[in-house]
C-alpha cells in the first residue's frame, strides 16, 4: 500500500536527450532524487510519447536532431493537452542570446551544461511547485466564477462584487450608511393566482421580477429581497451610485413606464391591468450582516426602511403608483415636477411626513 501511495504521489520527468550516456545519466541521477524518469532522443518521439504519458515537467537539451529543442517546446505549446506542461532547456551554449530566445518562446526554465544535479532537482522542484500552484489558483478562480455566477442569480452584482473582494464582510455586524430605499408591492397577486394555473402564475411572476430586477440594476441600485409579490431595492448600499436619491427615482419611474405598456400589451392569462404600488425614503440606515453565525442576511435597517414601506402601503389607499418623502424630495431638487400630498401621519412616526407625487421629469 506505501509503495502504491509512493508511487501516485512521485514525481515525473521526460528527458529529452539525444546523447545515450547523457540521457542514461540525467535518468539515474533523477531517479536517485526520486522523480519517475523516461528518456527520448528526439523532439517527435517526445510529442508521440507526451500522447500517451503526460509528466510533470520536461527537460529537453536545446541541440536535437530534427527539430531543436525551442522547436519542441512550440510544438508541445500548440496542443492544448499539453500546453502547461513546464519546459526546462538545457545547453552547453548558455549566451544571453539564446536564453532570451529560449525563454521568449515559451520554455520556461534555462540552466547550463554541464548538469549540477543539486541545481537541477532544486530548479525542477521550485518549477513543479510555481505550476502546482498555478493550477490551484486556476481551480479556485475557476470555482470562484462560478460561484459568483451562481450568487448573482439571487443578488444583485455590486452586493456579490462586494462579498467576493470582501468589501462586504462576511461576518456579523455593519456599518451606517446614508441611502434610498424603494418598496414595490404589486397588487392582487393573491387574485391573480386564483385563475391562474400555479405553473403559469410562477411564469408570469418571474418574468416580470426579472425585468423589474434589471431596470434596478440599471438605474444603480441593488435588490436587496424579494418580498414575494414585492421587492425592496437599495440605493447607496453596499455601494453608492453617487445621486442615490435620483436613482431610486428614476428606477421608479422606469417600473411605471414599464407597466403602462406591459398593461397595453398584456399577455393573453391576465384578466385585468396590473397594478403596483411604490413608496421611496431616504436617510441614515444599518447596512450589514444580521442573524448568527449558522445564517445570516444582509439586512438594511431603520427608519427611512420603515418609511418606504408605509408610503408604499399609502398607494394603495391614495390610489396612486408612487409616493416619495420629504428628504428624498430635498435631494432631486428641481430635476422632477412633483405633486405635493396632505401631510399625513404614518403609523410608527410621532411626526407627520411630507409626502410628493413624482409627476413628470424635467
């Protein structure tokens, strides 16, 4: 069993030598080092037999019959199969020029002739271990993109950025932020599901939910969750877009141009128009991870969250799209006619909240 295990784990080497006393001599001196040792005497039989058998690194003598040693090197480098397999040239003839030739054409390592065998192994080694963790790191980018595919399927691109470059800490805990919070709800889902088929009624929510995810996206923001028939979107965490205010918006107007004309041209199941609800604060939050270390969320919290929601809610009674508050209001300034509202008094507010019907932009 030890020698099975020996013999997986050891380490192995083409020799490419056309000198016989040499080639028997690198392959009893490697052999002793413990590296796995086959010997060829041409560049073709080297191609023909890296088809069969694929070591850990080659080491070819730059002076062959046939075809020279950079020569062999660019024809293992054109076979995908074999291309990152390491290459070390050796050669009594050790000017700069050649070594730069060498080297420029893809070998990886030069050492001189003759052959110091402690200078060898350790160049081998430190070469066999600079491609092992070449390899690693390709697997794990590799993994890593695929991770990060699969995370933005349910996030939003700056929230995975954000984690992967661990901009976002994966730990417990977070940090205040200043941001704009959009709820959206859309309204009589429940009724909808009623006549609609459960696989259709799934269909159509994620359909809609995709574009809606993308308009976010575009406007600047981020999904933070979907609330079933509802999203809440950020804007200015994890990430600022600089006007979060106008995003948020902009993003809102954006579902009510998408609306209109999806409520135009609606698809055949759907009995009646679509109709939604928007409600848009902003102001100091809690941005970070809650929950314990067996799972967590990424949560936004406080007041102007709170806020969103209820204006939101206020839609429905109003029987308008979107309702924005005051501080968001002070933020657009003049890019956007609005509708002044009643100040109304908002269930967890002590205060009455300044309330604005977005008209049209400027």
């Amino acid at each position: 069993v030890e020698r099975e295990r020996f013999e997986k784990d050891r380490r192995s080497i083409l020799v490419i030598e056309d000198d016989e006393d040499q080639g028997r001599l690198l392959q009893v001196l490697l052999n002793k080092a413990g590296f796995e040792t086959r010997v060829v005497a041409s560049g073709q039989e080297a191609v023909a037999t890296l088809g069969q058998w694929q070591p850990d690194v080659v080491l070819a003598d730059l002076n062959l019959p046939g075809m020279d040693g950079i020569e062999t090197t660019q024809l293992i480098r054109s076979h995908k199969q074999l291309a990152g397999i390491p290459v070390i040239m050796m050669s009594s003839d050790s000017d700069e020029d050649t070594v730069v030739r060498a080297l420029s054409r893809g070998v990886d390592e030069f050492i001189g002739k003759p052959i110091r065998t402690g200078e060898l192994t350790v160049r081998i080694s430190n070469l066999m271990d600079l491609k092992e963790k070449e390899r690693r790191l390709s697997v794990l980018s590799e993994k890593l993109e695929k991770e990060k595919s699969i995370l933005s399927r349910y996030f939003s691109d700056d929230f995975v950025e954000g984690v992967l470059s661990e901009k976002i800490s994966p730990k417990l805990g977070g940090q205040n932020l200043d941001a704009s919070l959009m709820f959206f709800d859309l309204r009589n889902s429940t009724g909808i599901a009623e006549y609609m088929p459960a696989d259709v009624f799934s269909d159509f929510l994620s359909q809609m939910f995709s574009v809606l995810y993308d308009l976010v996206l575009a406007s600047g923001g981020s999904v933070n969750k979907f609330t079933g028939d509802g999203l809440l979107a950020t804007f200015g965490c994890p990430i600022t877009g600089g006007d979060d205010a106008w995003n948020a918006l902009t993003c809102a107007l954006k579902f009510r141009d998408f609306f209109a004309m999806y409520n135009e041209y609606p698809p055949v199941e759907l009995k009646d128009p679509l109709g939604y609800g928007i409600g848009i604060a902003s102001g100091p939050i809690f941005a970070g991870n809650v929950g314990s270390f067996r799972r967590m969320e990424y949560s936004v919290l406080g007041d102007p969250v709170n806020l969103a929601s209820r204006l939101e809610g206020l839609t429905k009674r109003a029987k308008v799209d979107i309702f924005i508050d005051g501080v968001t209001r002070e933020k657009i300034g003049d890019r956007c006619k609005f509708k002044r509202v009643k100040n109304s008094k908002v269930r967890g507010k002590e205060e009455e909240v300044k309330i604005f019907y977005p008209v049209e932009l400027v």
